[in-house]
C-alpha cells in the first residue's frame, strides 16, 4: 500500500468509524487492526488518532463484559 493509499484508508476509517451509532462502534475494530497493521509494514508509526481510536473502541467492547462479570 502506497503512503496515499495508506493516508486514505486512514481518513476514510476514522470518517466511517465517527458515523457508526455509539455502541456499534467496535464493528470497526478489525479494519482498524488491518490499518494499523499496513502502518507497521510500511515501516511507518500508525498516527496517533488511530491509537487513540483504537483504545476507544477497546474499551468499548471490553468495559460491558467486565460490568457484566462484576454484577
């Protein structure tokens, strides 16, 4: 993937991603994954948005398990 591609798919993520509902979110995980994995062998540093991001839609999918086994 090309730098522009790579910036594209990127912006056209985080344009997807910010118009899902708020709980459905986390459907966008593994693009997210397969985006910041393409950073990673182009040898560049996934931006910092999509680490972010990424920590966002984790936490999303994660905190109504653990309150689930908390109850």
């Amino acid at each position: 993937m090309t730098s522009d591609e790579l910036d594209r798919a990127t912006h056209d993520l985080i344009e997807d991603i910010a118009s899902q509902l708020p709980g459905n979110r986390h459907l966008c995980l593994g693009q997210l994954h397969n985006v910041m994995g393409a950073y990673g062998r182009s040898g560049r540093a996934a931006p910092a948005s999509l680490r972010r991001l990424l920590d966002e839609l984790t936490t999303e999918v994660v905190q109504p398990r653990y309150a689930d086994l908390s109850a």
